[in-house]
C-alpha cells in the first residue's frame, strides 16, 4: 500500500511554562481539545537532546474548527533555551506557523483589543489573500491568513488551527525533493523572488527571497483528512545571503518550533520511499508507542536543512475519555476520512477556562 499523508496533525512549540502558554493559546487560538497529556522521558530522541534523555511533559491540543493542533511542549529536566539572537527571514528551520481564520479583519481586530503583539497591518501575500503577523507571548511568530475550508462552525474571530508553516531553507530546489516529491505538495501557487512588502514587517524582511508556497493538487485522504483541512508549505530562501540554523546550538525541545508533524498512514511505504530519496528515517518507534491516552508509531526525519519533520500514525485516539471511549484505528479503511460526529464528539472534553 502506498503512503498517505492526511494533513498536519501538529506543529511542536517548545516553551517553559506549559501552563501558562497553553492557556494563551486556548484562548486566543482555540486549542482547547486535549487529545493527549503526558509527563515522561523521551529516550527516542536522545540524538536531538545532547546524547541524555531529557524528560518532559507536553499537550496535544486541538481546535473545534477544524486544521492542525499545537504540541504544547517543556522540558521538565532542564530548562528550555531560547535562541541567542533575533531569528530572521530566512533563518534556517521552522520561521512562522500559519493559522487559519474566516474573516482576517475581524481577527485582526479582536487581537488588537485584547492588546496582542502584531506585526504592523493586514497586507496580502503574492497571491491576494488576506493575512496578517503577530506574536505569542514567548516570541513565535504567526501568519493569520485567510481561509474558507472548514471542519466546524465558525462562531468568533478567533481563528482556527495550524494550516502549514513558513519554512527556511538554504537552497529551495533541494527543499522541493522532501517537500514536493516525498510529502505530496507538488501544486505550486506561486514562485516568486524579490523584496515582499508583505514581509517587511518580519524581522529580516527587507531582504531579498526566493519564496514558494506549495499545495497538495488534491484532497487529502485519511482518516483525519477533513478536519485537519489543507496544508500549505512556504519555503523561502535568502538570495544574497545565507541563514544561519534556527536551532544552532540548541536541542530539539528548546522554545520556538521545534517539528512539523504530518499525519499519515502505511508508515512502512513512507519510510521506505523516503529511504530511497536520501531522507532517512532519523528516530522511528518502530511498533506503535504507548502514550497513555492514546498510542501510535511516530519516526523522524530531517529535510535538508535539518529541520525535523515528524511523522504519526495514530493506532488508538481518545474521542470522549471521562466515558472511557477510544478509537481504533487498525480495522479501518485507510484513505477514508472518518465520519464527522465521531471526530466532533471530541468537543464535549474541551478544557474550560
């Protein structure tokens, strides 16, 4: 069988305060779902942690409406480190996550009452979307953008999930061969190099890039397919310079965004695919991994630049806990999204503030 790859399942913020940040991000980008809490060592990823397994604890959250969660995540044996200089357009890694929302000035304007740290005005990216930058409280940056593809009812301005991320990397062509020919987001909107004037409000904007924004050509397949709703990837490359590593000596779990983890199905055919194009798989649980309240495989790997692309296939997900009501995954057909009243009852174990 081949691969599927359904969407973003989450993007992994490292910070050090869970609490704290967790609840900011439930109330302003509404990753209220917790599909997953656990507090344990990570052994499996002891290369990406100084060669000692560092322990943690971490969130899976989710969003009612529809597109990718947050992986709310702390060291619990060390402190997390943030990054020694102000990372800029282009730095290489994981720059800028992208949210979705229905009406871009009524979320520009709800952030702005509630005194949010936004990064100049609504401007338009190169293919006339609506969208705007701002900040969480630890300094990642994200991209509010419009979107009309959603899971749930849209009852506020607060947006929805994750729909893709701004990536670094230092020589776009190579990117394409992950992101492109192995992921899948081979429909290419624009292709454009130049000074943007919807950047220059990012730190680093003024500069001159090559910037490309991919899609997938068609609807993704999976079981989680239609709620976690497309996915675009922007890649951008400096053009008279080079960036320097987002992570630079730092470990993975350190404050920023630490992976962009995919959703998927038939891991074997991936790892497999991925193998033959040079990407190996760098970490694989290799049998479906016991994370408490709920369980999968997850592996690893690395695009070009060494940003960490992680990969989950979900073997059993708590729908409704508190009634002790998971789902297996096993029996089911692969390529098929799963009936939306299932996915939907997950609304009733929101955390309530």
């Amino acid at each position: 069988m081949e691969k599927i790859i359904s969407g973003i399942q989450q993007i992994g913020i490292g910070n050090t305060n869970l609490e704290k940040n967790w609840a900011w991000y439930r109330k302003y980008f509404g990753m209220d779902v917790p599909v997953l809490r656990e507090a344990a060592p990570a052994p499996l990823m002891i290369d990406y942690t100084g060669n000692e397994v560092q322990s943690r604890d971490a969130v899976i959250a989710l969003n009612t409406k529809g597109g990718g969660g947050f992986e709310v995540w702390q060291f619990t044996s060390r402190e997390a480190q943030a990054a020694s200089f102000e990372l800029g357009l282009g730095d290489l890694g994981i720059f800028i996550c992208k949210m979705k929302s229905a009406d871009v000035k009524a979320s520009y304007n709800f952030f702005k009452s509630e005194g949010l740290e936004l990064l100049g005005e609504i401007s338009k990216t190169p293919e006339g979307k609506e969208h705007f930058f701002m900040k969480d409280p630890i300094g990642n940056i994200y991209e509010i953008q419009s979107c009309i593809d959603w899971f749930g009812p849209v009852k506020d301005a607060k947006t929805g999930g994750t729909s893709g991320a701004i990536i670094g990397v230092s020589n776009i062509d190579e990117s394409l061969k992950l992101y492109r020919d192995i992921l899948g987001f081979s429909s290419i909107i624009y292709d454009e190099t130049g000074v943007f004037e919807d950047l220059k409000v990012l730190p680093g904007g003024d500069k001159k890039v090559r910037r490309v924004l991919l899609h997938h050509p068609a609807p993704l397949k999976g079981p989680f397919s239609e709620m976690l709703g497309p996915v675009f990837i922007e890649l951008v490359q400096l053009i008279d310079e080079k960036g320097g590593p987002i992570y630079k000596d730092r470990m993975w779990g350190d404050q920023g965004f630490i992976h962009l983890c995919f959703d998927v199905r038939n891991m074997d055919a991936l790892k497999e695919e991925c193998a033959a194009a040079s990407f190996p798989f760098t970490v694989d649980s290799q049998e479906s991994f016991d994370m408490g309240e709920a369980a999968g495989r997850f592996s690893y790997i690395e695009d070009p630049d060494g940003t960490l692309i992680e990969f989950v296939e979900a073997h059993k997900l708590p729908i409704l806990k508190k009634w002790g009501w998971y789902l297996d995954l096993g029996n089911r057909d692969q390529e098929k999204p799963l009936p939306r009243w299932i996915l939907r009852a997950m609304r009733f174990g929101r955390r309530k503030d």
